[in-house]
C-alpha cells in the first residue's frame, strides 16, 4: 500500500509498503481522511520534541487525525466491526498501569500515539492498524471532513471543559488556529460570552463568519474574563493570559511554545487562580463527536483544501493550495 515516510528533517515522500495486518484485539481501517496539525509539521522539521527525547525516531509514519472504515479484524474482535466508519483515539496505554487502570491511558509512560511516538504507524496511508478499543464509531451525521476534525475537537473540548465557565460566563480563547477556533466554538455553543484572540486579518475573519467575537491582542476588550485558554504556541501568552483572567478563574494551556514558557506563581497564588494542563483528545472524543452529530458545532469551515498523499510533504513545508480557503486546516484523501 502507500504511505507517507519521513525518513529525517525535510526528508518525506510517498512510498509503497506493507500492509497491516489486523493482529488479535486489532482491526485495519481504509483511511478516508486525514488531517495535518503542528505535531505533523515539528516532525518534518525535525524540531518535535519526542525525536530528541528517545520517544520517537526516524523513519516515522505520520497522521493521528483520521477517519475510515474498518476493513478487516483480528482475532477476538467481534466481526460486526466491518464496514463500520470509525475515527479512533491517538492514545494508545499499556492497559496494565495504575494510569491505564485509572482511565488515564493518555498519560500512560508507556503509551504508543498513533503516527507519532514509540513507532506506531500513522494514518497517511492507505490503511491503519488500530486496537478496537481505541475506536469511536461515527454516526452517518458526521462526515468525512468532521470526522477527521474530532481529534481536535475532542483537545478542544477538554479545554473548554477544563475552563469550567458557566453559561453566560466570559471566556478568552488566545489562538485563532483549528484548536482556538474549536475551543470558541465549543463554549459558544456552550453559551459562553467568548472572545477570540487571533494575529492575522485572515484568522480574525475567519473566526467572524463564524459567529464569533474576534480581536487582535491589542483590541481585545479590557475586562475581566472569568477563564482564558492559551491555544497558542506563543511564549509570551502564558504569562499574558494569567495577567488577564479574574481572581479566581481559571487559565487553561494547551498551547505548547517552541521553548519555555514562564509564568509567576505568585501570580497564580495571590490571584488564587487555577492553572490547568490538556494533553491529548482521549476524554473527549465522544463528546466532539456528539456536538458534531447533533449539530451544536460544525468544524467543517476550518477545512481551507484537500490533497492526496503526493502533496503532504509541501504542505508540512508551508505550501497551501492556491485555491485554499480561509481555515487554518489541510485535509489529505490517501485515495486522491
């Protein structure tokens, strides 16, 4: 089959090999759609993290926002998985920790992530294999676009419910890319006062057909908001976001910063603010995909255009179509 490898910084191409093969506890998923993020794009420059940390290394298959239709099952899987169309968790635990054993598998020491750490191939291909108990079946309400947008949106979720702000409460969301814009739109729909904080005229406009109230930092209103997440990879926005949120609310990062980040805990005691930390979608996939479904939420404009597997490598190096949109999203069809 193909398959998208980088095989070192800037060193990717599509190339033909073996297909998986649905081991016990496992099923094979045709892709039908995949998405590109940051963490894609860190990998290709070969600035991500994980490379330098022993948790990953090349050649490495990438793509973790997916969805598909599972072809084939391995022993022990209940057969009425075919045919089904699925999306599926990143997160993959040992399921023997007392984090696993927990419901924390997401933070498992020992966990493989999807196209992304300890050699688990990723979805930029024509087929994926997949535990089944990382599968999320989809309902025939969310599409191809959405489904391979619940990834995301399940991060984006977690971020909101982290901000813990009731309805009607006022919410700052720093970072107009597909994580900001989700977050705006899931507490939106949540019945939250949000205000988006964007760079570009793009994004800011983007984010106003959307229903949302957008500004750039400097026009931002100057008042009290009762939470702010930081969905940024800005190193300056920790500390600003703890500087603007209401004694006692709450300031949620999901952004990560190319270096470190610094806050004041003074700051965070004397305002008596909560700090909280989102890794990974795995609590809230079931939840984006049930606003998509339902319709609360449609994460579909943020997708600007779709590529084959022949374009990914451009994309991770900057190219956008000419004939994109506006959002901030490219989605790869490995059939195109």
């Amino acid at each position: 089959m193909r398959a998208f490898v980088v095989h070192g910084p800037h060193r990717g191409s599509v190339e033909e090999v073996e297909p998986p093969v649905a081991a016990p506890g496992q099923v094979v998923v045709d892709v039908e759609r995949v998405g590109l993020c940051g963490t894609d794009v860190e990998f290709y420059t070969g600035v991500m993290a994980y490379l330098h940390q022993g948790h990953a290394a090349y050649p490495i298959r990438l793509g973790h926002e997916w969805c598909g239709t599972v072809s084939s099952v391995g022993d022990g899987v209940d057969p009425g998985w075919i045919g089904r169309r699925v999306t599926g968790d990143t997160m993959l635990g040992c399921g023997q920790c007392h984090r696993c054993r927990s419901g924390r598998q997401h933070v498992c020491e020992d966990r493989h992530e999807i196209g992304i750490r300890h050699g688990w191939p990723g979805a930029l291909a024509d087929q994926l294999p997949v535990p089944v108990t990382a599968l999320h079946p989809l309902p025939d309400a969310v599409d191809v676009v959405a489904g391979a947008l619940v990834e995301p949106g399940g991060n984006a979720l977690r971020a909101v419910d982290g901000a813990a702000s009731p309805p009607g409460g006022r919410l700052a969301v720093w970072g107009a890319g597909a994580i900001g814009l989700l977050c705006a739109l899931f507490a939106a729909a949540r019945g939250n006062e949000v205000h988006l904080v964007g760079r570009s005229a793009r994004s800011i406009t983007l984010a106003r057909s959307l229903g949302l109230a957008a500004w750039t930092a400097d026009e931002l209103p100057r008042q009290t908001y009762d939470a702010v997440i930081d969905a940024t990879n800005a190193v300056e926005v920790p500390a600003a976001a703890l500087d603007l949120v209401e004694p006692g609310g709450r300031v949620v990062y999901i952004g990560l910063a190319g270096e470190p980040s610094l806050v004041d805990t003074r700051t965070i005691a004397l305002k008596d603010v909560t700090a909280v930390g989102i890794l990974s979608a795995s609590p809230g996939l079931a939840g984006a995909i049930e606003h998509y479904a339902s319709g609360r939420v449609d994460p579909r404009p943020l997708v600007a255009a779709t590529v084959g597997l022949d374009r990914v490598g451009d994309v991770l190096a900057g190219w956008r179509p000419p004939d994109a949109g506006p959002g901030p999203k490219i989605h790869v069809d490995p059939r195109a």
